[in-house]
C-alpha cells in the first residue's frame, strides 16, 4: 500500500469534499402514490381537519344524541364510502357502517347490538353524549398540524397514512441520479454458468461488485446507468464523461488499488478536480478515493465487494444523503450489537461478525477471515460491524449492518 | 368486536394450520446472478478449492522461491484476468498483478518494490518462502467446505460471494406464488391528486392496505396479482377463485370485520375448509383470520393499515417461510429496544413507538394513539414494537421494526 502515501481520515475527506457537492434542489408536486422512495421538500402539515365531519367507530344507527333515550325511525343507510347526503330531522336516526360520515342532525352512534329493531324504527335505551361511538373531527390530525418534515424519505406506510387523511400531493425533490462504472479487463458480465465457471477457474471474475453497490442504492436515488470496461484509459475515460454528464454523481467501482493500473488516479486527476483524496484511513478499503469534478463527486471503491461495501457506508451514503437533503432515511437493517472482543485499530473498521444471543444481549464476534480478498467470508458472517478508530472495549454496542434476517432468541 | 365471537391465540392458530399449507418443492438449478432473493434448495458445498491455485497478492514478480536470492530473467507478464499459459524454468521469473494466478514454476511473489529491475533481469535479494506473498490454494474455501445450508434466502452477497468461487449455478425453490385482493366498496385506486382528495373528503378511502402490503412481500415471494374489489360476494369470489388458481397462498385486505358486511367469513367459509380461524387474539387486528383451502392459505386482514402489517408479521410471514421452506430469511430493519413502560396486555400487541437513545441503550416508548383507524399515527412513530401477550416489564427488549431509518447516537 505503499503507493497510496499517507492515507486521509474518512471525516477529514468528507468534510472537504461535503461543502463541494452540489445539492438537488429541484422540487416538484407529484402524487402521494408517485412519491414512495422520494426525500420531502418542506414540512408538511395538515391542510385541514380529518376526518372533517363525525365518523361511524361502530356499525350502527347515527342519531341525535340529544334525543336519547328514545325511538327512532331509520329512514337513510350511509355504508362506508358513501357521503350523507339525508340531514336527519327530530327522531330520525340512519343506518351507518364502520367508517362511514355521519348525517347531518346526528352527533353519536348506537351500536348495533344496542337497539331493538321494530319494522322501520329501532329504540335506544339508554342515554348518549355528543361524540359517542364516533372519531372526532380532526381526531387524526389537525389543520395545521406538522406531519412530516423537510428531508424526510417517504416511505410505503407515510404514503398510506397521508393519503387516509387525503393529502393526496406532496412536493419532493426529484431523484439523485447516480452512475456506476466498473472497471477491470479480468471482469467479466456472464451469460452461461457453465462458461462462466470455466473462465473464472481460468483468472476472470464475475463483475459483482458494482451490483452489490447499485443494489444498496437507497430509492432516493435513480440509477443512470452501469458500465463495465477494461482497464483501459480512454475506453474508462468515455464511459466515466459519458455518465458524469447524466448523472449528480458517479462511483467507480476497480481500478482504485496501488497498482500500476491504477485508473482512478488518471481520471480524476484528468478532470481538474476541486479535491481530492487517494486513499482512506479505513479497512477494507483502503484504496476507496473521492474527487468533486466540477460540483459533482466521483467515489472510487474497491473492486473487492466487502471493501466496496465499507466505502459505500463510510463515504457514498452520506454524500448521497446530503445531495439529497435527507434527514430522515428509510430504515435499513443495521442493529447495534455488543462487540465481542477489545479491538484496537488505526483506521475505522468494518468486520464481518457471528451474531449471538447471550441472554437479552446481542453480541457480536469478529470472525477469523478478515482479508477483502476472501468475499466468502461473507457466507460466514452475520453482519458488518462499523468501528471507529481506536480503541473500542469489549462490549460496547457497535452498528451492525445484518447479512441475513436476525432470529429473536426469545421467539418460540 | 361481538361478532367475533372467541379470538384465537396466534401461536394455536398457525400451529393448526402450518401442518396443513402445502411446500413448494420444485427446484430448479439456476444461475447464480439470478438466483437472488430465492431460496437454497439443499445444503450448498464448495465443488472445489478455490483458488485453484496460487494467487499473487501483491504487483510483482512470481519465481521459485528455491531460488532466492538470485536474479531472474522476466519471461512473461501475467495480469489479473489472465490464465498463465508459460511454464517458467530456472532462473526465469513472471510480472504478475494482485489477484493473477502463478505460473507453474513459481511459488511465490517478490513485490516490486522489492527486486532491482536491470533490463529484462531482476534481482531478488532476499531468502522468500514457498507461498509468499500469495492466497493459497483453497484459501477462500476448500473443496466439500459447506458454504450455506438449505434454507438460505439468498442474498446480493451472497451471489457475489459464490461467483468469487466460481460456482456459478445454484439449485433454488421457484417462488412462492401469492395474491392480493382488496376488498371494500369505499376503496378507491386514484389517478388525479386533486379529484382523489376530494373523494375521501366526502367518504372514500384510497386503496393502499393491499399496496403496503404487498411492499412487505420478500423477494423469494412473485406476485400473481393485486385485485381491488367492492364488497360484493359474487365479484369478490371470483377475484379470489381465479387468483388462487395461479397462488399458492392468498391475502384478503379487508371484508374482514364484524360489520354485516364481512365477506372474508362468506368466501371462506363457501370454499370448504380444511381449517378455519375467524378472529385472532392480536390487536391491532383483531378480525385477522386464517383458511386453508384444499392445500392453501387465505389469510384474512384488517383494511387499516397498521392492523394488517401486524397481521402480515405475526401471521403471514410464518406462513410464507414454512411454504417456502425459508430457514434464513433475509434482513428486515428489526432492532431490540428497551420497552419504556410496563405492559400487561391480554392479546399479542404491536405498538407504534418512538425511539430514543439512553446512554447506549435504545429505548421504546408507546406512543398515544394506538387506534387502528388512526394511520396518521405511523408518521409520528420510530418503529412498531411485537410483545407477546402478558406482562411485558419496563426495560425488557422488544423486536421492533424500524419505520425510519435509526440514527445512530454516538455517530459524530
């Protein structure tokens, strides 16, 4: 590694490189259904009460409550869906469903089980107060109200919940559009499993890294496009324009390493970069690099996928989220997971570790291969647990990002 | 909740019916790019060593290691990617790059750093061991080593993992087959913001339980298809007879409550069941229920949101795992947190929560509105907490699926 002279700490590059990069500042009203997966422009708040009107909790007869106890004749059926269009007059009740707006000239609902139905009227025994068996106006939000705030991923549940209450547009920014570019003449983009065996058994690896990369993607982003190329300047040079032109941002993913075909250095030294770091205090990854051409960044990972994950976390997610303006990302599975071993480290880590459940406690243990080159280690692992430099005692809880789902010890 | 008459513990319910829901058995051997999100028919061993043989691990010269010190003359040059076809003889030595294999003839790797370059020649000056500086044969994984057992979700990573190795096919369970009907007159599937807002101001309620839904589907899962119909016996039973032809499992969103229009109970109750379950001890999402027909399952959801999703983890996940024969699923955002208060709840509860960081510790506090009607709720919360019923004493962990992606406390 002797090449990449002095290494950079991740926080110092990001914080160089963070201020450079332009920000997605477009936004547009798209509808709730259109926006899963898109980063809020504004606050959002509630434009009016809702429910607007008195809703039916009970399947049931709307009445007056006013006029209770007493006898009603049913002369209207509201079923959910439906707007009352009847105003109930003195001693007329109406006939609801769960859900459903009550009538004008009734404020409560007796539930089903409560009258007896003689023919057309039913009789109410007992006393009811105003509100009774019915969601208030405004009961699940209120004019006004802040639902959600500027920078928010909005999620499949978000939308749900906003459009039960009809907020049925909202303005998001349009997605970051991210490329990647995989370089390597030893890459090779399979058709047949036979051949593909064959020539990997014979020096070639499978291109999989840059998919691994583009599958940890967060859906603020829109992929632009995903090249792969041979170590070969020109060829990588015009793939690498060709995306920089459609694209906020690039990751290019091979050719970052100490060796002398190092293509990173090239490119990014090629375009009049505004910073620029070649190699970072991290391990895996040691080679992951970060250039800003113009305003936009260029990250270069490891072709290895396990140090191309580390870069992606460390170093591309926060970038991405500040271009974004996200504040609130969606939910990934990272846990956090008491470390099962004193680790000492000049570089801030990512280790492969086994998972276990030792009473309430989640532990995690650093597994014996930690080499980038052995990707299998991975089929061993349970999670990526994220180290700072320096020390970190044994038993500290660590973030953990899981390979595979985690089994509740606790769980029958 | 009357009509429901006696609701039956989730555990005694699943436990009738899992024996009775037939297993997809059929796999097939795929590619291992493709074989993504399916699931690992039998236990998967490695075919051979890999590599198969030395690998250098640094840019460099590869020689004999017998003959060290000396000088060499460079034969060849061996890039990554390449298969070395010369056979080096004495005194002769190869320009290999990380990761290209050794010729034969050579057994270990002088960096190039290390040697004295005279033209053609080298000159090595130090005493290099066999193996030096290369991954040895079978380092990643050795022939018979079992890389993962049967049962394996197989993830992104893991397909890049065994594609290192060269085991480019895999034998994976076709997917599981499942359908969605949405069923509830109200239900509306918009197409204009403006036109849809004012259609659930006066009753309607836009279709978005069965799209939830359907977003928590894992990859080992194909969708045969998503019906959204009124509540109509006729219309609802031939959406749910022709899908379930094409699925092997059905989800019913709605139609499930104790309102006179409960259709779930019609359809499966006019299909001859071999088990039937109407009403789970769960809240929210009392009215879940539970058929198999012939050798599939009909669950039966709540229409609101929040009660189906509990429904969708304490009833169907379980389900589609064992008809999957899923003994690894993939991650889900679960955490344990730290329950904020005592609870002692006669059903099996899923509470919105919001998360807090105490210390090191993750804590989750209920939030107010828990009705099921109120979805707005879910923008105000972390996470959705799963208790089982009983006693739940403050400071116990509890699962808990993330809503929004977890800051991380201690992160700077």
């Amino acid at each position: 590694m002797k090449v990449l002279g002095r290494l950079t700490p991740v926080w110092e590059a990001l914080g160089a490189v963070l201020p450079l990069v332009k920000t997605v500042d477009d936004c547009e009203e798209v509808p709730t259904w259109k926006a899963v997966g898109a980063v809020l422009c504004e606050d959002l708040e509630a434009p009016w009460d809702f429910p607007p009107r008195l809703r039916a909790a009970y399947d049931g007869y709307a009445v007056d409550s006013a006029s209770t106890p007493g006898t009603f004749r049913v002369v209207a059926r509201v079923p959910v869906g439906t707007f009352p269009e009847v105003t109930l007059g003195k001693g007329e009740a109406a006939y609801v469903t769960t859900g459903a707006y009550l009538p004008d000239g009734s404020d409560a609902v007796v539930p089903q089980e409560a009258v007896e139905v003689r023919g057309d009227t039913i009789v109410v025994k007992e006393k009811y107060t105003p509100g009774k068996n019915a969601d208030q106006i405004g009961e699940y939000v209120r004019s006004g109200e802040r639902l959600l705030g500027a920078g928010t991923v909005i999620t499949e549940l978000d939308a749900a919940a906003l459009l039960d209450v009809a907020i049925t547009k909202v303005k998001v920014r349009r997605r970051l559009r991210v490329g990647v570019v995989s370089t390597g003449s030893e890459l090779i983009v399979p058709g047949d499993p036979h051949e593909a065996a064959r020539e990997v058994l014979r020096g070639k690896v499978v291109e999989t890294t840059g998919t691994v990369i583009r599958s940890l993607l967060p859906p603020y982003v829109s992929l632009t496009g995903h090249a792969v190329v041979p170590d070969d300047y020109v060829e990588l040079g015009s793939a690498v324009d060709r995306l920089l032109e459609s694209s906020d941002a690039l990751m290019l993913v091979g050719g970052t390493g100490p060796s002398e075909v190092d293509l990173f250095h090239e490119v990014a030294a090629g375009r009049g970069p505004r910073a620029y770091f070649r190699g970072l205090l991290m391990r895996p990854g040691r080679p992951t690099s970060l250039a800003v051409v113009g305003d936009k960044p260029i990250v270069g990972l490891s072709g290895h996928p396990v140090s191309a994950i580390h870069g992606y976390f460390r170093v591309v997610e926060p970038l991405l989220e500040r271009m974004a303006g996200v504040a609130r990302p969606p939910p990934r599975p990272f846990v956090h997971a008491r470390l099962g071993s004193d680790v000492d480290a000049q570089m801030d880590l990512m280790l492969r570790v086994a998972l276990r459940w030792e009473g309430d406690e989640l532990w995690a243990f650093p597994i014996k291969k930690q080499q980038s080159t052995v990707t299998t280690s991975l089929l061993m692992s349970d999670g990526l647990a994220f180290l700072e430099r320096g020390l970190t005692a044994r038993g500290t809880p660590v973030r953990t990002l899981l390979v595979r789902g985690l089994r509740d010890s606790r769980r029958p």
